[in-house]
C-alpha cells in the first residue's frame, strides 16, 4: 500500500482514451471513464479533470501536413472542449455536478477558467473540467495538468493511460524486455528521456515538488485505487 489517500486530486485524460483509438468520442468508452470518475467524487475526494484533445487534432501534426502551427494548436484546444463536454454529459447522467472551465472564453458552453471559482466548485463536491489547455499554442495537455493542480491546490496528479498500467523502462507495445517501475524520481524520469509525459510537465512536478501516479484505466475503479494509495501503476515523485 501506498499510505497517501488524497483527498483534492487532478485526473489528466489524455485525448486518445476518449476516442477509443479512433478519431472522434466513442459514448461507451466515455461512460466508463465517468464511472470511475464519480465513483471517486461519490468518495468524498475533490477531483478536477484535464482532459487531452489527440482524438481530434494535434497542432504539430497538422504542421507537419502544412498547416500553421498556431492555427493548428488552437483546432487543437478546440479538440479538447469537445472531450470536456461529452465526459461532462455522462457525469450529469450519473447525477454528479460538474463545471467545465475553459481557456478559451465560450461562455454558451463552459465557463471561463477562474481559478477560486474552480476551488469553490470543488470544496462543493462538483466535478471541475478544465478545457482548452492553456488558451496558448505550443502547450501540451501534460503541462496544463500540471499548471491547474497546483494552481487549484491538489496534491496529486493522476495520469491515466488507455493500454499501458505504468511507467516502463521502453514501450512495451515494441519491447517486450520493457520493465515497469514501481517508483521513480522526476530527475529518473528526464534523464532517461521516459516519454509518458513532455519534459515541460515533467520539470514543473518536480520543481513544485507535486507527485504524479501513472496507472492503466483498463481496469474499472483504478482511479478511486490510486486516489485510496493502493500501489497501482508507477509513482513519479521529487
Ligand atoms: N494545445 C495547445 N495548447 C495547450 C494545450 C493543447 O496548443 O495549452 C493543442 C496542441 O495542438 C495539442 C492539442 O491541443 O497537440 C491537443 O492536446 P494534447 O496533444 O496535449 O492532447 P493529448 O495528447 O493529451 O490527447
């Protein structure tokens, strides 16, 4: 066991778990995910969610194919409002609040990104989804994962991938001598260049000293087990 049971905790998902591995939101993949989400808001712990927008666009691939680069980042953080509302959809069907905020103002669909405000909706148990990254090209999801928890004061982040339950030494979809860590630090993480995060996200962990779990969401109720410290996946820690 892990001893920690958070209590105020950042979700980050990234855009291809909500695609299922295609282009666009699969409906069934995305009331799994609520499920565990509101399994651990029903716990009592304060959770907010970043979500990633690879199912839809990513700017530097839409570069590489001709396209502006910051043209193409902002399709991309309007990727991720999409994923912010069809998890929001799902969460309110289970009969739990929520807000999305976003980084880009769309006040028809979500409110501005306020940090105190988000704080408040978390102290009354509403779920809070921040969209749109950072509202700047050139960011990455990870990053903004990192910037909202601890702007937002949570103590952990919680970054759940779609088939991979951990850290590994190489990816273990080509390596099968892959390892998995159970544990690592920050200065392990950059130095053997592990891509499961951008560097970015990486060094704004460790120079805030915020710890990070990487866990496999194939399996239901991982969330609420690595919000509750039980050792599932990998520990990223200063
Ligand atoms: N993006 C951006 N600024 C941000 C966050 C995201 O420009 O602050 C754009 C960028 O083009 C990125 C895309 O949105 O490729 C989708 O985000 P990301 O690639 O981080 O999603 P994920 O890989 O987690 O699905």
């Amino acid at each position: 066991m892990r001893v920690t049971h958070y209590q105020r905790v950042l979700l980050k998902l990234s855009g291809e778990v909500f695609g299922g591995g295609q282009v666009g939101v699969d409906p069934d993949v995305v009331q799994k995910i609520a499920r565990d989400v509101a399994e651990v808001a029903r716990s009592g712990v304060q959770v907010a969610v970043v979500t990633g927008g690879g199912n839809f666009f990513r700017g530097a691939e839409l570069q590489q194919r001709g396209m502006d680069r910051v043209r193409a980042d902002y399709m991309g953080m309007l990727g991720i409002v999409m994923n912010c509302l069809a998890l929001q959809d799902f969460l309110e069907k289970m009969d739990v609040e929520t807000r999305v905020q976003t980084a880009i103002t769309m006040g028809q669909v979500a409110e501005p990104y306020i940090p105190r405000r988000a704080i408040r909706h978390m102290e009354k148990g509403r779920v809070v989804i921040f969209g749109a990254g950072m509202g700047m090209p050139f960011f990455s999801t990870d990053t903004v994962a990192v910037q909202r928890a601890l702007e937002s004061k949570c103590e952990v982040v919680l970054v759940a991938k779609s088939g991979v339950d951990g850290v590994y030494s190489a990816d273990p979809k080509k390596d099968p001598s892959a390892t998995k860590y159970d544990d690592l630090t920050y200065d392990e993480a950059i130095g053997k260049g592990l891509a499961i995060m951008d560097q970015t996200a990486f060094t704004l962990c460790s120079e805030n000293r915020m710890p990070m779990i990487v866990f496999g969401l194939d399996t239901e109720g991982n969330v609420l087990r690595a919000v509750q410290g039980e050792k599932i996946g990998t520990l990223v820690h200063p």
